[in-house]
C-alpha cells in the first residue's frame, strides 16, 4: 500500500472518531480544510463518497462504515506493534494525554508531575480537565481518572486513592442569618448550593453517612452550577450551604472563611482509578507515568533514568 493512502486512512478514522474536521485537526495538529481537501482526493482516488457532511455534522456513508470495520483491526494492530517497539525503549519519551475530572486533576495529577518531570524530562503530559464521562478511546485519550462508579467497560484500572470525605460547610455570616442545622432533615429549611452533574445532567444528590445508615435527598436550591470551585465560592461568599469535598474546604475551614456542619453524617466518595484500553502492551510512557500516580506526592515510584 502506498504511504500517502494509508496516511490518508488514519485521517479518515481520525475524522470519524473526532466527529468533525475542526476536532480530528485539533488533535492531527492541521487545518480543517486541508483534512477536507485530504478526504475528497481520496473519494475521488476511490470512486466513492466516504463521508455524508452537513452544516453541522459529518458521519460515515454505508460504504465508510464497511472501510472502518475492515479498517480498525489493522489499525489497532499497528497500535500494538509500535507499543511493543515503545515498551523496548531505555528511556520513556513521548506525550501522553490524560482525561481527569477536577478534583483529581488537582489532587492527584498535579502533585505529582514535577517529580515525575524530574524523572522522565522526555515524556509530556497533556492534561484535559473535564468533571463530565469521557470516551477515552474515541476523544483520542491515552487514560482516564474517574471515581469508580463513572468507570468504563472493557478497561484496565488502577486504583489511586482511598477516596475522600465530604464536607458539608457554610461561611459564619450565611449561619448567623439562617442558623445551624443539627440533622439532615433541617436542610430543608436552609438555602442549599447544588451541583449539576455535567455528564448526567442531574443535581447531585445530597448523601448523608451515619452508624451503617445512609441517606439521600434533594437539597432545596437556592443556586447551581455545574463548577466545583465555583459551588465553594458560593459558599465562602455566603450564598448558602455546599457540600465540598473535604480538601477544597480544608483551608477555608482552616481560615474560618467556613464552618464544617454535620460532621457525624460525612459520606466518603469513591476511590479514584486510572483507567486505560486494554492493550497488552501499554506505552512505556503510559506505563510510567501510572506508576508515578500511584506513588506518594514528591517520590518516584521508580528509579530515575541515568543522565
């Protein structure tokens, strides 16, 4: 096969997977219109229109979805075959990009990279925050941290954490307007900041931890966002209760810009996991960069490379 038409495969995957030209360009670090340009010459080479596109959308013809099919097995072993070459190599180099909600990108990822920089100078980490469920493998992820329940199938996990407690919290002003409440049930005579799940598009649903028993409710809403640094602002700015997680409160708990309320009825949230393809040969960059997850905050996991 001649290398300008399997280039110009990939990029038709690569487009397909993207949704659009502008996205898969992004990722392919090209124009938009020269993967449009790309695409037609090979329809034209072909005989055959591979892609139906709209003003708003491209998705594949009948006959495209039958190169996919015949196409993904060959690449996804060329996948593996070059893993296998990158697995070989003395010293990780490379990029690897990352899909993490907030909470984990802050107080997992982040602590972590400059020792990890320290260890393995050649490896760049692309790091994209988004608190809503993403599909690694088509957004073109090498990994993905959620907590567990937001896992996906089909994929090799790593534990990270424990996982953290709540806090429900509440600035001293808004409490001497309003009053503390004592139990659950008095919540609902407060003014409380919710938080709308960004994949879901639910409200969170306030949940309580005490003696084995648990309990769940709606919180009355007084204000929602789908931000969690913006829920403890809300807070800290007065505008009712939050439920925070307990880092994110800590300093303001710490400064008295908060009062922590409810402390025997403090749910855990799960554990975070990193979770990757099941490939049988993961990248070596892929590889270290997991075990420098799982290490404590300024220790590699793994001796430094030679100099």
């Amino acid at each position: 096969m001649h290398r300008e038409t399997w280039n110009d495969l990939a990029i038709f995957a690569a487009i397909v997977d993207a949704g659009g030209f502008t996205a898969a360009g992004a990722r392919l670090g090209v124009t938009a219109s020269a993967l449009s340009h790309r695409m037609r010459a090979m329809e034209t080479r072909l005989g055959m229109r591979l892609l139906n596109r709209t003003t708003r959308s491209i998705a594949p013809t009948e006959a495209g979805e039958r190169l996919l099919a015949s196409l993904r097995p060959a690449m996804a072993e060329v996948d593996a075959a070059l893993a296998a070459l990158d697995s070989d190599r003395a010293r990780p180099a490379g990029r690897v990009r990352i899909s993490a909600h907030r909470s984990a990108a802050f107080g997992v990822v982040l602590p972590r990279l400059e020792q990890f920089g320290r260890d393995y100078p050649e490896v760049t980490v692309e790091l994209i925050v988004d608190d809503g469920l993403v599909d690694i493998v088509r957004a073109g992820f090498d990994a993905g941290i959620r907590r567990a329940p937001s896992l996906e199938q089909d994929m090799v996990s790593v534990r990270l954490d424990d996982g953290v407690r709540l806090t429900i919290a509440a600035s001293p002003d808004y409490l001497a307007v309003f009053g503390t409440p004592q139990s659950p049930p008095d919540l609902r005579g407060h003014r409380c900041l919710n938080y709308r799940l960004p994949s879901a598009g639910s409200i969170y649903q306030w949940t309580f931890e005490r003696d084995g028993q648990t309990t769940t409710m709606d919180a009355p809403g007084a204000f929602v966002t789908n931000d969690i640094d913006m829920l403890c602002e809300g807070a800290v700015a007065g505008l009712g209760i939050a439920c925070i997680i307990e880092p994110q409160a800590a300093p303001y708990l710490a400064s008295g810009a908060l009062v922590s309320l409810l402390d025997d009825w403090r749910p855990m949230l799960p554990a975070n996991y990193l979770y990757y393809a099941g490939r049988r040969n993961p990248p070596a960059a892929l590889r270290v960069f997991i075990d420098a997850m799982k290490a404590p905050i300024g220790r590699s996991s793994m001796a430094r490379p030679e100099r």
